[in-house]
C-alpha cells in the first residue's frame, strides 16, 4: 500500500512555476510555432485565401508537390554512435562564397501579396543567418532594394527569358550592378503551368475587391490594411498587370528561350551562372557540358509540369554523372531541416526553400521570416549530431536510403 500524506505547501510552491505572460501577440504566436507545418496552419488563418492559396498550391492535381514532399517522408536514416558531436560545423563554401547553412531561400513571385514586407523581409533574415537570398524575375521588391535590404550577405538573381529580351538583358545589368554574385537562369516555365487554385479562386494581380474578396477578408482584416496602407505594388519586369498569374506569365514568358540564349547571358553575366529546372540526367550533362557553374534540380515547388520527376529521386543518378564537375542545388517539397541533411547526405551542394519561407512571412512578417529560419536550422543542427556528423562533407550516401514507393513498372 502506498502511504499517503497531504501535500506540503513547499512542496506545492516548488511545483507552482507560472510563465511570465507575453502580450505581444505575433511573438507568442511565432514562439509556440515548433515546425514549418505549423507556421502553414499560422499563415492559412491570417492570409486571404487567393493569396494562402497562391503559395500552397502547385499545378493541376498537385501530385508533383505531393510525391516531393513524400520522397523526403520516405527516406531512412542511418546514424553513427558514439561520436562527439558536441559542435558541429554546417557551413561550407557554394557558388564562390560561403553559406552558414546548406539552404538559400529560393525566388518566389508576387511575394508582397502574401505579406507586405515581401522580399525586403526575405533578404533581411537571410543576411542575418548567413544564407543566399534569391531574388525573381517576377519579385515585388527592386533589385536594388533588395540590396539595401542585405547590403553585406549574399543575393541572387533568378531570371526568366522574356519574349522582350531587352527587358531580361536589363535585369541581369541591374543585378550585376546591385553586386548580386549568382544568376538562376530558370529552364522550366516556357509557358505557365495549370495552377487551378488560383483559376478557381479569381485570383487576379493586383488583387480584385469582389464580394468573394470581401468576405474572405472579414476575419483578416489586417491583411487588408497593410495592402491598402503601403505602396503599390510594382515588378521589375512587369510594364503592365491584370489577370491572372497563369496569364501574366504567359505573356511573358517565350516558348522559343534555347541554349542561344543561355550562350548570350552567361556572356553578358559577370558572376556565377547556375540553370534551373534541371529535370533529367540527360539535360544535366548537356549543361555540365555547355559551361554552367551549377544546377539546380526543380519542378518549380510542382507548380509547372504535374507529374514531373521528383528532384530528390533524380539527386543520387545527377550527382554520379557530374557531382564531380558541376555544383548541384535542390529545391521542391522541402519542409524540415532533415530534408536539407538527406539532400547534402546524397551529393547535393546546397538546397533552396520557398514554401517553407514563406508560411514564416504570412504568419508574421519579417519576425516570422526569422522564426522560418531559425526551424530550419535548428532541425539540420539536431539531426546532423543524431546521424553523429561533425560537418556537411561527413554526409554520405551511407547515411540515407531512399524508400521505394512508387516503383516504374518493367517496359
């Protein structure tokens, strides 16, 4: 029998340890967002839904975002033991400069619609943590703005082919001038995937008051404040804007864009030149081949081509062709830092994150950015130690195996 007593009112005061409360709202909520899935849940409440929907959406069923984010749930890790891993270094040099961890924040268009800090909010965090920010085509935020956001990290220019190439030739001068060191020059959008949220929700740049819009902000009105109490919005590459994202980007963008073009750029680009929307093995060595500096293997977050490959299944049979000539980025489905540990564990030089940042900046601007950030890091940190890796060039192929789901049925 367990003996029994009142309970000492020492006892009671020991056990008694209160939080001091935080009155600022956005902290609270940020601090007690533990995971980028959570900081999405954040974002869907306070994000009107054209815009969430923008973000979280990819093209047509959206199977291509869906399988990207399995591969990386359907992968086993194997950790060493009994190693120190007290600290453990997650820097390393990419693209001719250095990164503090292996993930840059990957260009995203239209970025002030889902939170009026934008870019500027992107760029500043990024400078903070010692990773790239990527710049597109399709920004909200000048080059040289974005710049003056992160005037001592590293930035990037992402930029898309025009069918006016003189627009495209004058970004990549603005760029150059900005002091941007690397330029995505992205191969996987000749013309604009089916993106048929946004065709479903009317979702129109600018956005468009219609009852729809109305209601939807009822519950958010401080979306709406923010959008109508701070500047219009502008594009570095836009002379004109209304309809939807579908049909601004296909009046854009030209079907014809060919290696000439990319002769022509790497020409006129003074810096790093990478590709991406690299997709097969195949494409990968006619790049390596051409002269780029790195790839980037993409399907655009799935926002293009459903169905397309998924990036980290292409990783192991890319890196074994050119690992050993080319530099070799990642993007598309990544949603915890020990996605970006499997990527690096598998040959990828570095990794870039979109969706992921940008759940941070609906949920709370710049401080969610950060809160995004800081997520990321830490997960890479904690498993990096868990696999018992003192630093990125540690991580091998013997660390990860790739789970087999679906598997091609024999021709």
């Amino acid at each position: 029998m367990v003996q029994r007593q009142f309970p000492k009112p020492q006892e009671l005061l020991e056990l008694m340890q209160f939080k001091r409360p935080d009155f600022d709202a956005r902290r609270r909520r940020l601090s007690a967002a533990l995971t980028i899935a959570d900081l999405r849940l954040i974002a869907k409440r306070r994000t009107p839904k054209a815009a969430f929907d923008y973000t979280d959406g990819a093209a047509e069923g959206e199977l291509s975002l869906a399988r990207a984010r399995g591969a990386f749930r359907d992968i086993e890790f194997h950790p060493e033991v009994l190693r120190d891993v007290s600290h453990v270094d997650t820097g390393r040099e990419v693209l001719g400069g250095p990164m503090a961890f292996p993930f840059a924040i990957a260009p995203t268009g239209f970025t002030r619609l889902m939170q009026t800090e934008g870019e500027t909010a992107g760029a500043g965090a990024a400078g903070a943590v010692g990773i790239p920010f990527t710049l597109s085509t399709l920004g909200t935020t000048s080059i040289e703005d974005v710049a003056a956001a992160n005037p001592t990290g590293r930035n990037w220019f992402q930029l898309y082919v025009m069918r006016q190439r003189e627009v495209s030739y004058d970004l990549v001068d603005r760029a150059a001038e900005a002091g941007f060191d690397t330029l995505h020059f992205t191969v996987d959008t000749p013309v604009a995937g089916a993106r048929l949220r946004d065709n479903r929700n009317g979702f129109s740049i600018p956005p468009a008051l219609t009852l729809g819009t109305v209601v939807d902000a009822i519950p958010r009105p401080w979306w709406w404040v923010d959008f109508l109490t701070t500047p219009k919005l502008e594009f570095a590459s836009l002379s004109s804007t209304g309809g939807t994202v579908g049909e601004l980007v296909d009046s854009a963008m030209d079907p014809t864009i060919s290696y000439e073009d990319l002769s022509i750029i790497r020409e006129m680009w003074p810096g790093k030149i990478v590709v991406k929307g690299v997709q097969s093995v195949g494409d990968a060595k006619a790049l390596v081949d051409h002269g780029v500096d790195g790839i980037v293997l993409s399907n655009h977050g799935g926002r293009q081509l459903d169905r397309a490959p998924v990036p980290f299944h292409l990783l192991p049979d890319v890196v074994r062709e050119v690992g050993a000539h080319t530099e070799i980025g990642l993007d598309t489905g990544i949603m915890n830092g020990a996605d970006i540990v499997a990527s690096v564990a598998l040959g990828a030089r570095f990794t870039m994150v979109g969706r992921a940042y940008l759940y941070g900046l609906m949920a709370g601007g710049r401080a969610g950015v950060d809160r995004a950030l800081e997520i990321l890091a830490t997960e890479v940190v904690r498993t990096m130690k868990l696999l018992g890796a003192h630093s990125l060039d540690e991580l091998e192929p013997k660390h990860v195996t790739q789970l087999v789901r679906l598997v091609p049925r024999g021709r």
